[in-house]
C-alpha cells in the first residue's frame, strides 16, 4: 500500500511552488551593412547581439569578385572601403564565425530581405552552408508591438545619438516595445 502521503512519488504536503515569471530574453538580432542599395553590393560588416547580450562584429574584407562600392551607401554606415581590406576578415572566416557562434539558433533581422540576400552571398563565396536561421523580426512582434516598432527605433537612435551598433539597438528597441506594450495591456 503507498504511503498516504505521497501521490506518484509526490510529496501531498508540500506548498505549492510559486511561479517566477522572468522578463522575456531578448532574441539573436542580426543586422548586415552592405557596400550598396542594390545589384552588385555585398556584405561588409555583420553584427549580431546574443541573448545574454553579448555583442559580435565582423568587417568583410570584400572578396576579388565584389566591386561595387556605393557612395549614397557608405555615408549612411560610415565605413571606409579601405577600413575593410585593411581589418576586415576573409568572407570563409566570418561565415565560419557565425556559423560557430549561431550554431542551430534562429536569429532575427529588421531588415530581414536585404540580410538575407547579402548572408546568402557571404556563405556562398565563403563556400559554407548556413547552418541558423534567419527570420523577420516582425515574427516577433504581436501588432501593438509592430505599430510602435519604428517610431521606438527612431526614439532610440535619437536618445544614444547612434552611440550603439544597430543589433546592440534593435535589441533595446525590442525590450521596450515589450515594456510598452505590457504598460498598454495592464
């Protein structure tokens, strides 16, 4: 006979555990600066931001194939072209580096199109498959979440006055939007 005080090797008497809700992580966002707008540009720096909050950088040494350098372009990510032959890395060993640091991870873009053509173009020179995901932020985002994205983006960017990296921003940007929309609901 099982002991009345136990129900499948359960303790009956003991309290209840109190649930402990934990503030949400933040998800891997990713962001790629290219040499231009369109056809012909190329990846020229990835960063990322892990959960924990950890940042990752990489400048893309160009590869012999890429020359399309877009004025318009580098005045928005104020890269000098010179900067990336001289520290940036071989397109194998950033694609090697996110595939180690990224291993089997989803990971989010707010410019999901562009990044997506541009890490395809990364991985494809560098002759690795990709081996994590990349997703839309926007899969993220319930609508009051979406409605306030951009307009939290634009508040953030005015506030650190572009002191932090756009992945180091973006995952600001989801954390209060997060906040704000928990403030709207309560």
């Amino acid at each position: 006979m099982a002991n009345s005080g136990t129900l499948l090797g359960l303790r009956r008497d003991c309290a209840p555990m109190s649930v402990v809700s934990e503030p949400p992580r933040a998800p891997v966002v990713i962001d790629v600066e290219a040499s231009g707008f369109g056809r012909g540009s190329y990846p020229i720096e990835v960063g990322l931001v892990l959960e924990d909050g950890t940042p990752h950088c990489f400048l893309v040494r160009p590869h012999d194939e890429w020359t399309h350098w877009d004025e318009a372009a580098a005045k928005v990510h104020k890269i000098p072209l010179e900067a990336l032959f001289q520290r940036g890395l071989p397109v194998t060993t950033v694609a090697e580096r996110l595939n180690e640091i990224l291993d089997a991870r989803t990971v989010y873009s707010d410019g999901w199109s562009f990044d997506r053509t541009w890490l395809a173009l990364l991985f494809e020179f560098a002759g690795r498959l990709q081996r994590f995901k990349l997703e839309s932020v926007r899969a993220l985002l319930n609508e009051a979440q979406a409605e306030i994205w951009h307009p939290t983006v634009d508040a953030v960017t005015t506030e650190l006055a572009l002191a932090l990296a756009d992945t180091e921003r973006h995952d600001i940007v989801y954390q209060r939007s997060i906040d704000l929309n928990q403030l709207k609901h309560r």
